[in-house]
C-alpha cells in the first residue's frame, strides 16, 4: 500500500495550519510543497503528518506543523533573507521554499554571524545570549522557551540599541538535548 503524502500535507495544512490563524499565502504555498516526510525518519514516517511532535534524532524534534507554522509566520520570513534553522530541519526547508538563503545547524552548535532571521525547532529553558547576539539590526529569533508543562513560543526581535520579545502562543515540545533546566539542591 502506497501512502499519498501529497493528500496528507493538504490535509495537515487545512486542519492543523489554517484553522490556527496561519493567514499568510506564501507561507501555506510553502507548507503544502516542502515534504515534512523527507526530513521524518523512516522508521516514523507515518507521523510526519500527525499533530505531534516528531523526533528525528536523539534528543532532537519537528516542532508539530500547528506550531511551527505560527512561529514562521510571526518571524515574517522575507525573499532573498539570511535564516539559521537551528535544530529544524522541517523549518528550514520551509524557509527555502519562501525564497530564503537558510544555513542549517545543530542547537548545540556555537552560533555566530548576522542573521536575518534564526528559528529553532525543540525547546530550550533560557535562549542563549549568542543567539540574540547573531541576529542583525531587524533581524528575528522564534523559539519555544519551556522550564515546565507548557512552554511560550518566544518572538525576539534586534533593534539597533536592544532585543526586544514577546510571547506568542502555548507550547509544549520537548526540551533540547543539551538545554534542560540546570538542577540545583535548595533548603
């Protein structure tokens, strides 16, 4: 039997995407062409579509399709733009379909350089500085922040003087490999 992936990701983007706020056109273009099950391992290809979390290597995770397109909207992705998927490699491929020059690396990967725009697939408790510190002057970082249940998708935004953020929605992936809550004994 022969699974039609094609049907799947418009399924996924008219129930998941669509019905969650996700209004910009370009962006659904970009979800309904680039093949979430080219980045699933095979072993768990059948949950390239489901609303869930999805863990392509040890420790690492697509963000479900309902949360990661919110956060490429929110970061407002534009043509020709430097990206940084850190961890992401459904994001990342997204933003190459909108027209993105995208560098791909892992979260635990020091980051450097000037970058349009970075996003991170997975949690992490607290952001690195280094990560705001790449983004150039009107650049943004999307990211889930998460030290309980339930994580805040996070939107940092450079200024020339600052980096400013807000939060976004609700969230609940995993943590990153490597970025859980550092444990410290207290009376």
């Amino acid at each position: 039997m022969s699974v039609d992936f094609r049907a799947l990701r418009e399924t996924m983007v008219d129930s998941q995407v669509r019905t969650q706020d996700v209004t910009d056109f370009a962006l659904i273009d970009a979800l309904r062409a680039f093949p979430r099950e080219s980045v699933t391992p095979p072993d768990r290809i059948w949950l390239a579509y489901a609303d869930a979390e999805v863990e392509y290597a040890p420790g690492r995770w697509m963000l479900r399709p309902r949360d990661v397109a919110k956060l490429l909207q929110a970061l407002r992705p534009e043509r020709g733009q430097k990206a940084l998927a850190l961890s992401a490699p459904y994001a990342g491929g997204v933003l190459e379909r909108l027209g993105l020059a995208v560098s791909r690396q892992d979260a635990a990967e020091p980051v450097a350089g000037a970058w349009d725009v970075i996003v991170c697939e997975g949690a992490v408790t607290t952001v690195p500085q280094a990560w705001t510190d790449a983004l150039s002057v009107g650049g943004r970082l999307g990211i889930v922040e998460r030290e309980g249940p339930v994580g805040r998708a996070m939107l940092y935004v450079r200024t020339e003087h600052s980096v400013g953020s807000r939060s976004l929605f609700d969230s609940t992936p995993p943590v990153l490999g490597g970025f859980e809550p550092r444990r410290s004994f207290v009376f």
